[in-house]
C-alpha cells in the first residue's frame, strides 16, 4: 500500500468514526468499538469487545507474537459534548474540507484511533511477524472516567491490556523554535491531579442588613486571591531538565529556565513555566442559593496539579501557609489523586521516537516533557510498569496554538496530513520494537 492509500484510509475511517456519536455522558462507545471491529477483522486482525456494560465496550485488537517485548497502541473513543450551535459544521458529520477532517474527537482523539487502526491493519495485510503482541485497544470512558474504561481493564482483564511498552495521547506537537530548528515534543511523565474544596463559615442574615451577618463569601473571596496570587517557587524535575537541554542546549537553575526558554520560543517558554511548579486554580465556588440571604457556608473548589513525585500530604502544609490563619477554614481532598506517573527515557521505545524524528524532518529532535493535565497512562504505569509515551507527531499545518484551542472547543478538526504522519509513526515503532 502506498503511503497515499494509507492517508485517504485514514481519513475515511476517522471520518466515519466522528459519525458515530460517543459523546460521554452516556458514552454509547459499543457503536464505535463495532465499527472498529469490523474494519479491523476485515484486514485480519483478532479483535475482541470487553464490556462492563453491554452500551459501553472496550476494543481490544491484537497481531500476536513471539516472546519479545509488547507494544500497545492506546486511544479512547468518548468525545465531550458539542453544541451545534457554535460550530461552522454540524459537530458529528464529520466533513473533509480543505484538507482537514472536521468533528468533534478529531482531535481529542478519534484521529488517534483511526491512526492507530490503520497502522495495525495495515501490518496485518503485509503479514508482519512481530517479535511480541501487538495490541490496540480503543477504550470508553476516558473523559469522565466512571470505571467503564482502561482503569476497569486494568482491574478486570489485565491480561488484555498488560504491555511492557505504551503509545497513547499527550504529545506530538512540532514547535519550531526562533533559529528554525523544530522539536517534537513528547510526553513522558505527568502530572498528579488532586482537586481539593474550601469551607468557610460565617453567619447568614438578611442581605439588606450585612453589619449583622458575617458573610462567608466574602471570607473566601480573600482566600481565593491569595491562591490566585501565588507563585511557588520553580522546581526542576527530570522531565523539564530533558526539555531544557534540547531547546537550550544546557540545563539553567530553575528561576531562570521559563526567561531562557522565552528568548527562543515563546511557546516552549509557556509549556517549562507550567513544568515548574505545582498550580492551585480556583475554578467552582457555591455559597447562597437567594441573592437576599447572606451565606453562612461557602465552599470553593480548587484545582490543584502536582509535579511528577508530589504527594497532597506534602504540599498542604504549602497550602496552608499560603491562605494564612485571619480566616478559618477546612481544607478536604475531594478526590483520590489521580496521575503523577512517570516512565523513563533510557529505552528502546524513547530510542526508536528519537530515531524517526530525525529520520522524517533531519535536524529535528525529540524533546520530553511532562503532562501538565494526566492521561490514561498513568493506569499502565500503576498497574504493568509499562513504559508509556504520550507521541502522536503533528506536521504543523495546523499550529500547536491552534490545536490546542481546538480540543473540548468548537471547529475541531485535524488535517489529514497529521494522520498520514501518525500512521508512519506508529509503523515504525511497531517494526522498531517488535520487528
């Protein structure tokens, strides 16, 4: 097959998929994972659907191999909502206009899966013999994560997803830096996501008499400009020292990296200040539910995303001297922390992404970075020791900046050239590894 006939297969197949409404809640991921199926069985691929429910099924494809190493190729198939009314195309139709295949999930990251379908299928019909499986999984459930999806496997069905290496989402742009040279950016880390809520009390009242209440919410306004106004003090981890060396050449102390980086690219420069320190985002704040009552409780939601290696219990000491002691609070962890993983760079996987760079754009190179969000890596890495890189390449018609605006928002789109560039990718870390 020519490189051509694997573009436009691509295309049609992520066409096809945005067709296919995943929208979670509720998901439906079962008509994808069908749709997956069929194309994959037809091209020789094993395929089978792993389901909690009947409506929410797992895709699990797999070219067996031999004793040697096993590659998985990981990708989810819910999208988040889409409101028509905000979009030039209706938001599930999937359209190829100029190039570009538009819908939403093309991004975020149907046209991962469409990529990874085809890079599969395509081995598959050249009868490659790998060294170790081969599988592809196509999972639900990744945008709310209610247990339907790769984490359940994990648990349920180890042995479906267990993988000593892992490709998945999280990286691929090309940054071209001011002196021409690009790097690819690929993440090989992330961080933790610990969202945690403040309580503040006070007095109710009525609120056309304040001087006889003590109003909560105008306690946690203070607390809340504190948050915003914090800046922690840089750390350099692994992953921002990796980063640093190929923009810059060397290693700056921590305090100067973000000013060294923004003299040769701006948007590197944004991607090593998020790498630097841990962030509390005020982003939910509940108290009254009638304007003419002044609140007695307050609570505020917080975001909070951890460097690779922090832990809540370390940092709220942190926290607690940031917000002071002139008003009462209670702090609470809302959630089980979820992400803060890493895999390491000294391996054949790094080896053969770092070898295909150079090789599809010489004088590129491979740059590592952390997630500043987390991804469903984080389950491999917990549960296999998986080696796991976020890496699906971008060519850079369609800006990073751009790309980046794009996912969760309207228009999404990817040009078919990125898919055409992922396939390749992903063949020749199949052949690298397993070959």
């Amino acid at each position: 097959m020519t490189a051509t006939t694997l573009r436009d297969e691509a295309a049609d197949l992520l066409q096809r998929l945005i067709r296919v409404d995943t929208t979670n809640p509720p998901g439906n991921e079962t008509a994808a994972a069908e749709l997956l199926r069929d194309y994959l069985e037809a091209n020789g691929v094993a395929c089978e659907l792993i389901a909690k429910v009947p409506e929410r099924a797992n895709l699990v494809a797999r070219l067996p191999g031999g004793s040697g190493p096993t590659l998985l190729l990981l990708s989810h198939t819910d999208v988040v909502l889409a409101d028509p009314a905000e979009w030039s195309v209706p938001p599930f139709s999937g359209e190829l206009r100029d190039g570009q295949v538009w819908g939403r999930g093309a991004l975020d990251m149907k046209g991962q899966v469409a990529a990874n379908a085809v890079a599969i299928a395509s081995l598959a019909r050249e009868g490659f013999a790998p060294g170790g499986d081969l599988i592809f999984a196509a999972t639900a459930d990744e945008e709310v994560g209610d247990g339907f999806g790769l984490q359940w496997l994990c648990e349920a069905h180890p042995d479906a997803v267990r993988c000593d290496f892992a490709i998945n989402e999280g990286g691929g742009d090309r940054v071209e830096l001011d002196d021409g040279r690009p790097i690819y950016e690929a993440t090989v880390a992330e961080k933790m996501t610990a969202p945690f809520r403040l309580r503040v009390r006070g007095r109710s009242g009525h609120a056309s008499m304040p001087g006889i209440a003590d109003n909560a919410l105008v306690k946690a306004a203070r607390l809340i400009g504190r948050l915003a106004a914090f800046r922690p003090e840089p750390q350099l981890v692994p992953e921002a020292e990796g980063f640093l060396s190929v923009v810059l050449g060397d290693v700056p102390p921590a305090h100067e990296a973000v000013e060294r980086t923004r003299a040769v690219s701006a948007a590197a420069a944004d991607v090593v200040e998020a790498l630097l320190v841990p962030t509390f985002s005020p982003t939910m704040i509940s108290a009254s539910q009638k304007r003419n009552v002044i609140p007695a409780v307050c609570d505020v939601e917080v975001d909070c995303r951890l460097l690779p290696g922090q832990h809540p219990e370390l940092v709220e000491p942190l926290i607690r001297a940031v917000l002071g002691s002139d008003v009462e609070y209670e702090l609470e962890w809302i959630e089980p922390p979820q992400g803060g993983t890493r895999s390491p760079l000294d391996t054949p996987l790094w080896q053969a992404l770092a070898e295909w760079v150079a090789e599809v754009e010489p004088g590129a190179r491979a740059a590592p970075l952390a997630c500043v969000g987390f991804t469903d890596s984080h389950w491999l890495r917990e549960a296999f020791d998986t080696v796991a890189y976020g890496f699906f390449p971008m060519t850079g018609e369609l800006p990073p900046e751009v790309a980046t605006s794009l996912v969760h928002s309207a228009d999404e789109r990817i040009p078919v050239s990125d898919l055409e560039l992922a396939v390749g990718w992903l063949r020749h870390a199949a052949r690298a590894l397993l070959g």
